[in-house]
C-alpha cells in the first residue's frame, strides 16, 4: 500500500479527473475525517498559481465547495474540500435528460445564494457549469447543489493564468467579454443563463435554440445578454426567479422525477481508513489466557476424536473374529 499523500491524506478510490488535477476520496489524518482530495503537479508556474489561488478561497457557504485544507509532496500539491457524495449535475443530466422546469429553477437558487457569497468575496468564478456543480444524495426530494472547482477562479488584482485573447473556461458557458476583460462577476451571471437552458433543453452549451417551452427561457436569455452591464446581479437573479422556485416536490408528478443517488459508497466507519486504502485487517493478538483455552478445547477435540477412533477400529475386529470363527 503506499504511504499516506505528504503523511496526511491517504488516496482512497479515485472519483474524477480533469485538466488541472485528478480527485481522490481520501482520509485526511490531521482532521480524522472523510474527505475528497484533489491532485495537482507543480511542473507548471500556471499550476502552481492556481493552486495558491485554489488554497486562498475559503468562502464558508452551503452551496459552495471551497478548499480547507493543503499539502505538498515532492512535484504534487493537494487540495482537501469536502466530500459530496451525489455525483454532479451534468451525470444527472446524462442519466435523466431535459430536467423539469421547476427543478431547473430550485437548483439554479441555490447557485445563484452561492456565487452571490463567492462575489461578496471579490471571487469570480470563471467556469459554471453542469460538471462542477456536486449534489448531494437527496433522492428525489429537493436537490442540494453545490458549486465547486475554483481552479480558474480569479480575484481583482491577481495575475493573469492566460495570456489576453485567450478565452478562460469551457465553451459555450464563457461570457464573450472574457477575452479582452478583466474578470467580473457579471462573466458568471453569463454562465448561469446558458446552464438553466442546457438543463431545461438536455442540449449542448454551443447548440442552444433561440427559443424555448419553458417560461424560464427568456429570463435565462436576459442573464446571458451580450453586453454585461445588462445583465443583473446573483442577488437580482434571485428576486426575478423566485416566482418560478417551487415549494415542496412538485416534480415527483412527472412521469419520471429526477433522482440523485449516492455514487460515492461512504466506508465502513468500524472498519477504519487503513481498511478502505487497501490495507489488510489487523488480526488483533489474543491474550495468554485465550490462547490457553484455545488449547485446552483443541485437546479436548483431538482426545475425544482419537477415542471414538479405536472404539471404530475395535468394533471392526470383533466382526472380523466372528467372520472367521464361523
């Protein structure tokens, strides 16, 4: 088994992988808890940067996945977060389809609470998407969603990972401005329009119709205007969404209700983090006095086999006598 990740995070089970790093459940020794854990090289200056910036957003919110803790490790670094067992919302897209209009708008709340804290935070975000947005494993209850990889997250002031010209995050989801301007949180607000129509439409962010059944459709345009000084705030969003966000399950009257399961087994507690990472159980030593009564009872067996043996063989002789005395 390998050692322990810089002697803190044992690697557990590998849970996903992307361009900056791969993400592992794992142990973290120093918290004694579950964690996920992602992997990142310092053979690039860029990489390295991220990380430092990955490790300096500590936005404490529900629906935000920030970094807690860090540790290096020859050529690696790792980031801890915490660990949201539901998958993402983009494995729920594949699985379901088109989602629900009234599910579409409760999750986009809970991103909208979270970006509005990253903002208040002076943290623009950079990369909204179904891919970086965890669930927990509510069922089909209401979903909880969190917001997580701040890998191209961005501050006022920092450096720049990307050259001018260059436009950072995935296409399709990347406000035009984001090649010529600094960041703002208005890149996000973008994102946000073209993710409520990629889950209503089940669509690609590149292919999206210009019109749409859902009512949400022309507010999810107005958010993703060209221009960034029309486009509202998180916290806007939020007023001019709130008649669509339901109370209760309406959704479970659909034919097939979305359901978010849980995709990360959680361990066996009382089997201990050494027994997840692949070690073998411990056989625990028995005391002296176990081990004398193991003893005694493998004796008292063995006399008792033996006896019932020449009992056998004492009893096939006398027929023998007999057969031959006839």
């Amino acid at each position: 088994m390998p050692p322990p990740f810089a002697g803190r995070y044992d690697l557990e089970q590998q849970i996903g992988t992307g361009g900056t790093g791969s993400v592992w459940r794992a142990y973290d020794r120093k918290h004694d808890r579950w964690v996920a854990v992602k992997v990142l090289t310092q053979s690039e200056a860029g990489t390295l940067l991220r990380f430092v910036r990955e490790q300096s957003l500590r936005v404490q919110h529900p629906h935000v996945v920030a970094p807690q803790g860090w540790a290096a490790d020859d050529e690696h670094i790792a980031l801890s977060m915490d660990l949201v067992p539901g998958g993402s919302v983009e494995t729920l897209l594949g699985d379901h389809g088109p989602l629900p209009e009234t599910y579409v708008a409760v999750l986009l709340d809970q991103l909208l609470d979270g970006l509005a804290a990253i903002h208040r935070a002076g943290v623009v975000h950079r990369d909204v998407k179904p891919a970086n947005l965890l669930l927990e494993p509510t069922g089909s209850e209401r979903p909880f969603v969190r917001l997580a990889d701040f890998g191209l997250a961005a501050r006022a002031g920092e450096p720049r990972l990307t050259q001018r010209g260059h436009r950072v995050g995935t296409p399709g989801f990347v406000a035009p401005e984001t090649a010529t301007a600094d960041p703002a949180p208005s890149v996000d607000i973008y994102s946000v329009g073209v993710l409520g129509r990629v889950l209503l439409s089940g669509m690609n962010a590149e292919h999206l119709p210009p019109q749409g059944n859902s009512a949400l459709w022309p507010l999810l345009q107005q958010l993703s205007d060209p221009d960034p000084a029309r486009r509202p705030t998180a916290q806007e969003v939020r007023r001019l969404l709130a008649p669509f966000v339901p109370p209760g399950t309406p959704w479970l009257a659909e034919p097939e209700p979305p359901y978010v399961f849980e995709q990360i087994a959680p361990p066996d507690v009382a089997s201990g983090p050494q027994t997840q990472v692949g070690n073998p159980p411990t056989q625990p030593d028995h005391d002296p006095a176990a081990r004398s009564a193991d003893g005694s009872a493998g004796r008292r067996t063995l006399t008792v086999v033996m006896a019932a043996s020449f009992t056998l063989a004492a009893i096939l002789l006398v027929v023998v006598l007999v057969l031959l005395l006839r």
